[in-house]
C-alpha cells in the first residue's frame, strides 16, 4: 500500500511539472525571438503601437497624440497593448510581452486539441517552433497575427469541445483582432456537426463581445469598421503597387526575397504533399486542423478578390492554418515527415541567423529604411520641427513614434482620409456606396487636412531641394538608395 501510494504521490506532482514545463520553454524561446525581433519591426507595427502608447499615456485614440484617427486595423491589438503599455510604460515593451502570451496561448490551446485527438505530446510544441521562425511571420511581429493566431486556436478547441457561447466570444474577440478573420469563424463553425444546434448562443457571444466595441467606434470614431478598408482598397484601385496585388505579390517577394519566401511558403508546400497520404490512411485525428487550412484557403480568395496591395502580413493567417495542418498530418505520418518539419524549423532559424545578428531589416520588408534608422530620423525631425506638423513622405510609423509630433498622411489626419473617403466613393458601385454610407454615417465630413509647416520628400538622385533643412540617406533590400529631406512649406 505504502508503495502504491508514494507512486501516486510521484505521479501528482510530476503531472503539473510536466504541465508546466511545455509553456516554460515556449515563453523563453518567444521572448529571445522577440529580442532580435524587435530591432527591425516593420514600419507598421509602429503604427500599432503609436496608437497603444497614446491610448495607454494621454487616454487617446489616435496615431498622433494631439488628433483622432481610425486607422489601427486591429482594435483589440490596440486594446491589450495599450493595456500592457500603462503598466510597463514602453509599448515596445509591451509588444514583447503581448507576443509571448500569444505563443504560450497558441501552445496550450495546440496541447489541448492534441490530447484529445491523440497526437504525440511534441506536436504542439514542434508547430509553435515552427511558427516562431518563419521567416514571413518573424517580420509581422508586433501586428496582429500572432493574436489572431492564438484566437483561431481557441475556437479550434471550443468547437472541438462544443461550447457555443464561448465560442461566441472568442470569434468576437478575433473579428475585434481582424475583421476579414471572420473567413476562418464561418469555415470552422460551419466545419463542426450539427453546426446548427446552438447557433444562437455563439451568435449572443460574439454580439457581447463585439457591440460595444462597434458602437463605440461608429459613433465616436465615425466609422463601424477602420478606416484602413478604404485606404488599402483605394490603393488597390489606382494600382499603388504598380502589376503587385495580394493575388501575385507571392512572385514580387519570390524575386527580392527568395530563400525567406520559400521557407515561408514551405509549411503550404508541405501541407499539400502530406495531404493525399492522410487521406489514404483515413486518419480522422488531424480534421479539426483541417477545418483551419480550409478556413485559411478560403481567406487567401477572398483577399485575392480583394485587390488589395500584397502586404507581406496579409498572407500570415494562410501561412499559420497550413503550418498548423502541416504539423498535425506529420504528427500522424511516419518518422521522416516529422523529420522534414524538424528541418524546416532548424533551416528557418539559420536562415535567420546567417546574414547578421541582430538583423538590420526584418526578413521580408518593404519600407524604404531600417525601423533603427526611422527612429533616428524621428528624434531629429522634433528637434528640427520643435513638435510643429510635418507631412509624411508616404511611411510613417516608427517616425511618428519616435518624433511623439503631428506627422501627418492619410493614416493619421481625417481631413486627408475625408479626401479619400470621397475618392473611393465616387468610383463604388451603388451597393458598395450605399454599405460606405452606413459604415461612415458619423463621420464628421467637415473636417479639414491639417496645415503643415514641413514636409518629409523621399528624392531618388536629381537636385536637392534648395530650402533643406536636413537630410538623410535611405535604404533597403528591395528599394536603391535615396535621400529623404526636411522641407519647409512656407
């Protein structure tokens, strides 16, 4: 007896060891991918967390702290940065942090779905391995893929677990994180039996969650859903990017980032390849991951129809479902297909690795300079500027984050958005008109673009603007050298 029960003691306290550990090492490994990380944050995530810093010290929704806009994408990223800036005080900061809890919140919601499927123990952590080294991914940190992720995750166990009204809430919290993530809510509801039953629960949670968010932002903000769905779809329309779109922008990164797009894209590749094999075997534990991949099928059309500008971390939610799905089958597979995902993480992390550490320029980046760069533009334009508005040359995040000064484009002042707003308007069809009317029935239209004092130019050779009041040299993988010029417009 006393054997019997000094074995059960063993058994309970290796148990929450056991538990423990897993989400130990997944915050680690997140955390150091974060420190390098965080020196080449793409120009975006400044954006980000430009609007989670004002929010955070001034109680202010805005890029800019002395004016309103609309135009964080992700609400709830904002929400839950901002929230993690007032207590740390640093929103870089609290982006690292934000970005382990998501990475710990993907594994336990992983190892949970695992258990019940019956996949190995190392499942969930090989996939989260794999994810934090994509190389696409790693150059999204900071925006909301890594949250949307994890809210995907959750719904997967949820669905799996039939618990509609906190399904609800989960796909309201990730419509919260990105509103077009509703692809991957509808395939995954409608993945489930008997989908039907219950629906009117989810239906209630996803409305309490989501309500006062949407009311708040069409009253207050003047518009129900960000101000980037024009913005990026007029970009689309007038071809911003040139022949790019988000349908062949796959080619364009193909050409100035080979190594980093292939790796990107091998998770699809390989989910693909593994695909036939499972279906052979009828092995039924991987379909809840197969409803994500449909889910993440489904939303790399939609974005093609879309037309909008290939943004590299529009493909992430297509990349995690495949990555997820792909380590799910060879979960399932013999032992080379395990070894062929091994691989990919290993050949991810020295690709990562082998050009510098730390990195000057995120793995795929489009912005025309290093974020580190950007920075020390910003502290020198408030110097130069004394906090006076200065009009963007078309990139704006880490330089507004830096200056804390009205740097200004459409992203950041409504009166220029009110221009494009209009823009986009005139060239909608009746039905898009009409549904833009809605969206935007509080919008204050008479409001008007800002005064500028200075002007940001990106100039590609040719004379210099006589009246500089500074310059710098520019550059990037994809971009030749420039100079960017301080300008005043008196």
């Amino acid at each position: 007896m006393r054997t019997i029960w000094g074995l059960r003691m063993q058994l309970a306290v290796r148990k929450p060891v056991r538990v423990a550990t897993g989400p130990a090492i997944v915050a680690v490994m997140s955390a150091a991918v974060f420190v390098f990380a965080s020196g080449h944050l793409v120009d975006d995530t400044y954006i980000t967390l430009s609007y989670a810093r004002n929010l955070a010290l001034h109680g202010h929704w805005g890029l800019v702290a002395d004016s309103v806009s609309n135009t964080a994408t992700s609400p709830l990223n904002v929400l839950a940065l901002g929230a993690l800036t007032f207590l740390v005080r640093d929103a870089v900061v609290a982006a690292g942090i934000l970005f382990v809890l998501c990475q710990v919140g993907m594994y336990l919601a992983l190892r949970r779905i695992g258990d019940r499927t019956g996949l190995p123990g190392w499942f969930a952590g090989l996939t989260v391995a794999a994810l934090l080294v994509n190389p696409l991914l790693i150059s999204s940190i900071g925006l909301e893929v890594a949250l949307g992720a994890t809210g995907l995750a959750w719904l997967l166990v949820l669905a799996g677990e039939r618990r509609p009204l906190a399904f609800g809430c989960v796909a309201g919290a990730v419509a919260l994180v990105r509103l077009d993530l509703l692809v991957f809510v509808a395939v995954i509801f409608v993945a489930r039996k008997r989908f039907w039953a219950d629906a009117g629960r989810s239906v209630l949670g996803a409305a309490l969650v989501t309500g006062p968010w949407f009311l708040f932002s069409w009253v207050t903000l003047g518009g129900l859903v960000p101000d980037t769905l024009v913005i990026k779809t007029l970009q689309g329309a007038k071809r911003a990017w040139n022949e790019w779109t988000f349908g062949n922008g796959l080619l364009m990164y193909w050409e100035a980032f080979p190594a980093a797009t292939a790796l990107s894209l091998a998770p699809v590749a390989l989910a693909v390849l593994l695909c036939p094999l499972w279906i052979l075997r009828r092995d039924r534990a991987p379909l809840p991951f197969a409803a994500l991949a449909a889910g993440g099928i489904a939303y790399f059309v939609v974005y093609v129809g879309l037309t909008v500008p290939p943004y590299h971390w529009y493909y992430g939610p297509t990349i995690v479902a495949a990555t997820v799905f792909c380590c799910a089958l060879a979960a399932r597979l013999p032992g080379p297909f395990q070894l062929a995902c091994v691989g990919l993480v290993a050949a991810s992390a020295v690709s990562y690795a082998v050009p510098e550490l730390p990195r000057r320029y995120a793995p795929i980046t489009t912005n025309y300079t290093s974020s580190a760069q950007y920075l020390d533009i910003g502290e020198q334009v408030r110097q130069l500027t004394g906090g006076r508005p200065v009009g963007s040359h078309g990139e704006i995040g880490a330089l507004a984050y830096a200056c804390d000064c009205p740097v200004t484009d459409v992203f950041s002042d409504r009166g220029l958005f009110r221009e494009a707003l209009a823009e986009r308007q005139a060239g909608a069809s009746r039905i898009a008109r009409g549904v833009l009317n809605v969206n935007f029935a509080f919008f204050d239209q008479g409001v008007r673009p800002r005064h500028l004092d200075f002007q940001l130019v990106r100039q590609l050779g040719g004379t210099p603007p006589s009246n500089a009041l500074a310059s710098w040299p520019i550059s990037a993988p994809m971009l030749a050298d420039d100079r960017l010029y301080l300008v005043p417009t008196g």
